[in-house]
C-alpha cells in the first residue's frame, strides 16, 4: 500500500519557497527526527548529530549578540545620561547655585539618592558656607578622602571607587546615611597647593553600584566637575 501523497498545491508551494521548512526550526527537528527513526536504532545519523551542534552554537551566537546590543544600547544611554547631567551642571553662573544643582537637577538626571560634596580643609571650624550648603557640602580634616576611599587599608586610591554598602556614612550623608547602599566616589584633584576633594553620589538600590562596573563615563564627569571647581575656586 501507498504513502498517501501530500495535497498537490501545499507540495507545489512547498517546492517553490523551501525556505519556509528551512527557517521553521520544529518543522526540520520533526523531518530529523522521523529520519532517525525510520533509519532504526542500529544507525548513527552524523548529519542529524552535526545539525544539532550547529544549532547549539547557532543558539550561543544568537544569546552573544543579543548581549553586545543590549550592552551598546546601555553603554550609549548612559552617555547621553552623563552629558545631559554635565549641561546641566554648568548652567549656573553663581557657586552657589552650582552647588545646589548637584543634590538637585543633576541628581535627578543621574538618578541617584543622595549628591554630597566633601572638601578637605585645615580649617574645618568654618561653617559659613557648610550652614548654607549643608545638604551638599561638607568639611573634613586634611587625609579624610584617602582615608575614606581606602577604608584605612593599603588599597590603591583610585579616581573612582564603586562599592555596595550595609549602610553609608553619617559624616556624609548625615539623617539619610542609614538608606544607602551603594555609592559611588569620584576623587577631586583641584591643582597644585590645593587640598583635594570628593564627589559622592549615594544611592538606596545596592546594584546602583558596584566594583563590577565601568568607570569611565563617572571619571569622564569628575573630570569635568573638578575643572570646574577649579573656577570657582581660583
């Protein structure tokens, strides 16, 4: 007896667009599948088991590229992200509504918590400028940056440190200390004969940041913060 034939218009289709077999990955595993068993078990298919592997790796090429775009997209986002906060942040014409900004518009652009601004000085006891700006700036004696970076251990002290957080520093962010976890710190070179600096953005999500990050967009905007700074300081 016969096969029964396939309906004369679905096998002329069929002939004249394979393609639609081919892109179909349940049609050909079907077609493979009902191949081997009609060869029996005491057959090995090296077709089916090197189509197989090419799928696999067809499969690891597809997850790879779907990783490097999303990762571009990300890394592109984040660019934008870095120089709308960088605009924002030379608007202003006075120092301290250029302070103010940092723990507000800018801030917001970053999406972080918490923006403070700590400045190392031989004269901690002047809080005029700290009783105005308490909620971005802050005074701490001469070492305080490389200490805090450092967490008094012999680490390099890096531009930009990146780390998770049980909880922050209340000689940072003061009432809000307790919501953080994690932070970012960018360290403030403001020249010769001047006591440096450090730019910290906290935040209460602890995958905001971490050590497994890039840090070169951050730098990028340190660079440009401490320049700055540099202005107005002069």
């Amino acid at each position: 007896m016969s096969s029964p034939r396939i309906d004369e218009t679905l096998r002329e289709q069929l002939l004249s667009r394979p393609d639609m077999i081919l892109d179909d990955r349940d049609l050909m595993q079907a077609l493979i599948a009902s191949n081997e068993s009609a060869m029996g078990s005491n057959i090995v298919d090296l077709r089916g088991l090197a189509m197989e592997r090419l799928e696999t790796r067809l499969d690891r090429l597809e997850d790879t590229h779907r990783s490097v775009i999303a990762a571009a997209y990300e890394n592109l986002a984040g660019t934008n992200q870095i120089h709308r906060a960088i605009l924002r942040m030379l608007d202003p014409v006075d120092f301290e509504p250029f302070l103010r900004d940092l723990n507000g518009e800018v801030a917001a652009i970053l999406r972080v918590d918490v923006m403070r601004l700590v400045l190392e000085t031989g004269h901690p006891d002047d809080t005029r400028t700290v009783s105005r700006l308490g909620d971005v700036l802050s005074l701490a004696e001469p070492g305080f940056v490389a200490s805090y970076l450092t967490e008094r251990t012999d680490a390099p002290l890096r531009q930009v440190t990146l780390r998770q957080l049980g909880a922050g520093d209340s000689r940072i962010y003061g009432p809000k200390a307790d919501w953080i976890r994690s932070e970012a710190c960018l360290r403030l070179d403001f020249g010769p004969r001047r006591l440096p600096g450090l730019l910290v953005m906290g935040s209460e999500d602890s995958n905001m940041f971490t050590p497994q990050q890039g840090t070169d967009l951050l730098a990028f905007f340190g660079g440009v913060f401490e320049r700055t700074m540099r202005r107005w300081l002069s």
